[in-house]
C-alpha cells in the first residue's frame, strides 16, 4: 500500500504563526514501525502543504484539539476520493466517536502497539472501526524514526528547525486541566539512556527539542541521560516543570549537556492557585529563586502563564507582570485557561453548568477565547486584565528592561537575534490576537441559555 502520514495545521488569518517550529517524532516513529512492502509518505503541513491529488491507499491523520476541524476536513476529503482514512492522537482518544464521523478508524491511546496490525488489515481490506490500545507502550527497543521521510523543512528563520527526541512519556501529576495522563499515561516510564543516546547519534542535526511533556522527573534516569550526551556536543531545547530547578547538580549537567533554553509551565503566580496545581505544588523554593537558577546556568526561560483559574483573582494579571519583570523573563506565554476535552477540568465545568459551548473546538474560536464563566473575576475582568497584561509585558519598554537584566549570553549576535525575533515576533501574534471579537464577553449566562 502507499500510506501518507499527515500532521494538520491550520494557517489562520485571526493568528500570526509562531516563529518557533519543531520536527516531530510521533509520525516518522510510526513509519519506522510499518511492515515491510509498503511506501510512507510524511506530511508536515506546517512546513509544507499536502498534494491531496497524490496517489495513497491509506492516509493516517494525528489530530490536536485545537487542530480537530483542519484534521476533519482532511479526513473527509480523501473519503470522498475513496482513500480510507485513520486518525489516532489524544483528540480521538478522548472523542473516538466524534472523530470516526470523519474517518474510517480511529486509533484509542497511544498507537505503537497498534499500528502493524492496523496496516496488516486494512491491507487485507479488514480494517476494524475502533483500534484500543490495551496496554501502554513499553519504551524499550523502540525503533529509530525515520526522519529521512521528512521533506520541505528548510528553516528560513531565525531559529533553528530542531529534531524532536522523546527520552520518556507519561506525568504522574494529575491536574485538572491536562489530560496526558489519561491519553500517555500516569506512569512516567522512561526509555533506556543508551538507546536514546544512539538515537541522538543519527540524528543529522546539532539542534534538538525533548518532545517529553515532563522532562527529568526521573532524577537519575536524567543525569545518567545528560552525562552520557555531554561527547555528543548537541545544542537542545525542552519543556518541563519549574522543580527542575530544585536539583542544582541535575540543572549543572543539562548546562554540560547542551541545553540552551526550557519551557517552564509557571502557571499562576497566586499560591491558591499553585496549591490547585499539582506539578508546582510544595516546591522547596519559590519561583523568583527558581528563575535565578536558571539564568545562573545561561538558559533562556519561556515562562507559560494561564488566567482563569477558580482560585485567581483580578490582581493576578499585575502579580504577573511584576514577576515577568523582576525575573527578567526572556519571554513569556500568556494564555486563558482553555477546558480541554478528556480533562477533569471540562467535565466539572461541563457538569456546573459554566461553558459557553460544549463543542467549542468544532466552532472555529481564535485562541485565548474565553470558554466558560470564571468565579474569582467577572469574565469582563478576566477578558480586560488579560488585554491588559499583554500590552504591558510586550511594550518596547519592557521587552528593553528584561533584556538588559539576563544572563551574558544573550549578549552575543545570536542570543540577540534570538531574543528580538521571539520577543517581536510573539508581540506581533499576541496584539493581533487581541484584536479578535471575545464572543462572550459581558455574559453571565453560560451552557443552555445559548
């Protein structure tokens, strides 16, 4: 069979893209597992667009929430053309139903125990409707993706295209507002160092981001993993939890090992709110001691801040830009707090009676739409606080102050360029994202009153 592998992105004109791109690794992981015989063709719609009039007997779709109508579309056209079509991914984890509406299989969990037989019989002409994953993915002796299949990613930026490299999955936290845990699991299992480190080695690029949702909670299992890169002489991004900094040795070896920037999920500065999140809940240190310690090991700090929580209150916006400023954050995420379906988050605001619209990812909202009816500000407050705390956090003067308070290595042509064109660059998407219509605005009345 000739099978495309497809990874949706929709290019927005209420959104400026982000400058920042990564080369996945689920899809070209996913071709490495394909039985022999077949052809795979990989399809990264954020570097380049899809030849809808190529020739392919099946065509599997990842699908993100936020990507689900883009994913849907896709599906529904290679249907008409009589391609069959699966989609897998944590959106038709968590809706398989919604999503077999657009599809001929859907893939439940996660995927690598799957997929062989999913090919095997819809090469047969036997494919099943629903693909359960019974158990979760044992990360020993998984194969190397194959990149090679990646095409059209020439970086014409600023910042590199880095490789993603996946080093463990799962979180064992279990907030409200994620759901990785239902879809990845809570078990943080973590893949043997050494074949990550072979990984690494095929990897033709010096740039590299750990696609990890939770990078090092596995303390040893991270500093033999750092130890053992340091030969490699590999520059890296990640994403992961501020009690990284709590470790000072682990924090030196990823300083060895490469690491140039992390981004950090602060979420709230308001302690109620921290008590209500459970990966920075009883942290030894506090946050401005956190970022001390990153930027004392030269690494740029993305801080990813979310209003709208229950325990917030209006102050948090100003709360939030002293310690922006203060800390000199080299940049920062602003986002609302946005009721993910699968989470427990939804299904409590679901069951109160306080979204907005139920099926909100399926209406076409511009990100950072107020969903629901907050408690601990009116949704005016919310939406104005917000407006607010953009315009001051990405003001010349400010982006100008926090520059001038980081760490030395910005200083050199590079770090420079990189601070700006991030900085610039996400000013330009945010003030164009506060130009979009909040459709809910002023309304106090959520779910039912539609």
């Amino acid at each position: 069979m000739k099978i495309k592998l497809i990874a949706p992105h929709e290019h927005r004109e209420d959104t400026i893209p982000s400058p920042f791109k990564l080369q996945r690794v689920n899809l070209p992981l996913l071709a490495a597992l394909t039985p022999p015989g077949h052809t795979i063709t990989i399809v990264e719609e954020v570097f380049a667009p899809d030849d809808i009039d190529q020739n392919v007997d099946l065509v599997g779709i990842t699908v993100l929430t936020e990507l689900a109508p883009r994913a849907y579309h896709i599906g529904d056209t290679y249907r008409q053309k009589g391609v069959k079509v699966v989609m897998g991914g944590i959106h038709p984890t968590v809706l398989p139903d919604e999503a077999l509406a657009h599809a001929d299989a859907v893939v439940v969990g996660e995927a690598e125990g799957i997929w062989p037989q999913l090919v095997s019989d819809a090469a047969s002409g036997q494919m099943q409707r629903i693909y359960r994953a019974v158990k979760m993915t044992d990360l020993h002796g998984l194969p190397k993706p194959q990149r090679d299949l990646f095409s059209g990613t020439k970086n014409s930026c600023y910042i590199p295209i880095p490789v993603g490299v996946e080093t463990s999955r799962g979180c064992p936290y279990d907030c409200e507002f994620c759901c990785i845990g239902q879809t990845l699991g809570s078990q943080y299992r973590v893949r043997p160092v050494q074949e990550v480190i072979a990984e690494i080695e095929s990897v033709d690029s010096p740039h590299l981001f750990f696609v990890d949702d939770a990078l090092g909670l596995n303390r040893n299992a991270a500093k033999k993993l750092f130890t053992e890169m340091m030969p490699l002489r590999r520059q890296w991004l990640a994403q992961g939890t501020v009690s990284l900094a709590e470790d000072l040795e682990l924090l030196g070896l990823m300083k060895r090992a490469g690491c140039l920037g992390l981004l950090i999920g602060f979420e709230s500065v308001q302690k109620d709110t921290q008590n209500e999140v459970h990966k920075i809940k009883n942290l030894s240190i506090d946050f401005y001691e956190a970022m001390h310690r990153f930027h004392g090991e030269g690494f740029g700090i993305l801080g990813c801040f979310v209003f709208g929580f229950d325990y917030e209150n209006k102050d948090v916006f100003e709360q939030t830009l002293e310690f922006i400023m203060k800390s000199h954050m080299d940049c920062a995420q602003l986002r609302i707090l946005t009721p993910y379906p699968g989470t427990r988050l939804y299904k409590r605001l679901l069951s109160e009676g306080r979204l907005f619209v139920s099926d909100w990812w399926l209406r076409g909202y511009p990100p950072d739409t107020l969903l629901f009816q907050p408690t601990g500000m009116t949704a005016d407050e919310l939406i104005s606080g917000f407006a607010r705390l953009n315009r001051q956090a990405y003001s010349f003067r400010a982006m100008t102050k926090r520059f001038f308070g980081m760490s030395p290595w910005k200083r050199t042509l590079f770090g420079c360029q990189v601070y700006a064109g991030l900085n610039l660059s996400t000013r330009k998407r945010y003030f164009k994202g506060l130009k979009n219509p909040q459709p809910f605005a002023g309304t106090s009345n959520p779910m039912g009153k539609q």
